[in-house]
DNA sequence: ACAAATAGTTGCGTTTTACAAATAAATGAA
DNA sequence: TTCATTTATTTGTAAAACGCAACTATTTGT
C-alpha cells in the first residue's frame, strides 16, 4: 500500500492552498494565520487570548500582536473580563463577522464543488471518514497538540 | 448537516501540528516549510526550483533563499541542468534524505497510531476516502491551485 | 500580607516574506 | 547571425511574522 502520510500531505496541502487564497477576495484581504484566528475566534463563545492561540499553536507573543493588528483593522473586539481582569476576551465586530462569513462561504462553495465530483454516497462516506479521523485524531494523545511548541 | 469547511479545518491543523512538531525530533531541527521542502524534492525526480516552488504555493524569491538555507545546512544539492543552465536540479544531499525519512517515519508513526483507534474496514474506508477527495480536488480547478497567489 | 502562579504585553534580534529589479541563459524572428 | 523576448533564478530592500526574555497587572494560596 502507498505511503498514507503523502495522501495526508497533498490533501492538506491544496486545503491550505484554498484558506490562503480564500483571505484575498473582494472586499477581503487579510494573512492566513489572520483568517484562522478570525475563524476560530468566531466558532468560540467569547474565548480568552491563551484559547485561541494555544489551539493554532501559536506563540502568545505573537498571538498579542496579531490580535492588536486585528482591532486596528476593526475586526476583533477584546473585552476585559469582569471576574478575572487579567483576560481578554475575544470577539468578532460586525466587518470581522463579515470578513469570517465571506471566507467561509467561499472555502464551503470550493468544497461542494469538489464533493460535486462525487455520487451522494461517496460523499456521505467521505464526510463520515474525516469526522472518524478527527475523533480518532482526538483520542490519540502521542502528538498533534502542541506539546513540544518552542523548539 | 454540520459545517464541511469545520471538520477540513480541524483535521488539517491537527496535521498542520503534528508536522510542526515532527521537525523539532533528535536530531532534526528544520523549520515548517524547510521540512515540506525536503518533502517535496525528495518525492520528485530531480525537479526544478520552480516546480517545487509552485506546488508549495510559494513565492520563487522566497523559495530561493530558502533553498540557499537548506543548501548552506548541507540537506540540499543544487545542480545546473546540462540542456538548459538557467535552471536548477534540486536533490537531497544523504544528510537531507536522512531528515526527511526521518520525519516522514516518525509521521507515519503517529498516522498508525490514530488508526489504530479504527477497526480495520474503517481504516481502508478512510483511506479510500482521502484518495477520493484527493483526486476531486485535482479535477477541481476552480481554486486550491496557486492561482491569485500573490495579494 | 505576601510569595507564587497566571494572562497578557513589550523589547529586541532573527527569520520569513514578497515586490521590484537585476542577471544569465535560451528562444524566436528578422 | 543578431537582437528582442521570454524564462529561470538571484539579489536589493523593506515589511511582516516569529519567539525568547523580561515586564506589568491581577489573582490565588498560605
């Protein structure tokens, strides 16, 4: 059998690709780590900076200044949280919503393309495989979290 | 029907981690695209600078210097191609090959890992899927290509 | 009340990035 | 052959991203 990290390696590969060129459309044009934090900013309930960046493995550091780039540009509002003054909490402005929706919509548009290539049932078995090995991926504690992060 | 783009999104950047991560092991200490780099030179037959930059998505400037890194590191043959010498022919040096396969190990590693958590018709189904998708994506040429590249 | 832990920011030097322009070689047309 | 054009790669340069160390501010535990 062929080697499974390539299938891994050109698949994420050409999904990449698509989230890059997904941050320069019309209206938008944001950097790709901008537009996955804008993305998982708006998947959260209002998450604190140390959230979201631990999920995207980003440095905090970095982290802080992206999000400062971020609410110059008015997209990302940062909140104080009341009971722990200490944390900000994150959180979409309406042109960020906007910007999220917009780059959403289109990597969902370029999906369903590709599905289209598809019978119903190959379809349903694909997205029924990556919700597996996302589960699976889950479960395994081995790596993929950022664990190791600074060299 | 949950959201595509969501599950794409975390199966990648848990692969996007688990790349990050296996570049930091023993004795290999390469950054990100230095290891898809070695990754893709090692995959082709002796290609050119602008091939591999272009499947990688990257700018050719950018790509050059990196090149220059990864030569000056020892990992990397640049040799001038007889029938044409304006281009060059990218290899891997054994140095080079060792980190590459070094990694490409130690992801397959982890891959086994996570299916170990399926039975065995759910993994070939996996697979299978992600062979599917793969070729999909290829017939799809509305984007996922380094086309708009450049802001 | 105070040491220790936590969340976030800033200083600073390094690396990465990409546009514009340069170099060098091949190709095509006159 | 010669010269303009195209193609592959490199270099100049400036901006952006990165991450460690050190700092501030706040909370927690004793």
């Amino acid at each position: 059998m062929e080697n499974i990290r390539e299938l891994f390696q050109v698949m994420t590969r050409r999904f990449g690709l698509l989230n890059k060129n997904c941050c320069s459309i019309d209206a938008v044009d944001i950097s790709l780590v901008q537009s996955h934090i804008l993305y998982e900013i708006d998947k959260r309930e209002s998450p604190s900076m140390q959230q979201v960046a631990e999920v995207l493995g980003m440095d905090i550091t970095t982290f802080s200044r992206q999000i400062q780039n971020l609410v110059k540009k008015g997209l990302v509002k940062k909140t104080p949280l009341p009971e722990d003054r200490r944390v900000y909490t994150l959180s979409l402005t309406t042109e960020g919503k906007f910007i999220a929706t917009t780059i959403d919509r289109e990597i969902n548009r370029y999906l369903e393309e590709v599905f289209s290539h598809m019978t119903e049932f190959e379809k349903e078995t694909v997205i029924r495989s990556i919700k597996l090995l996302n589960e699976c991926m889950a479960k395994s504690s081995v790596c993929c979290k950022p664990i190791g992060m600074g060299k």
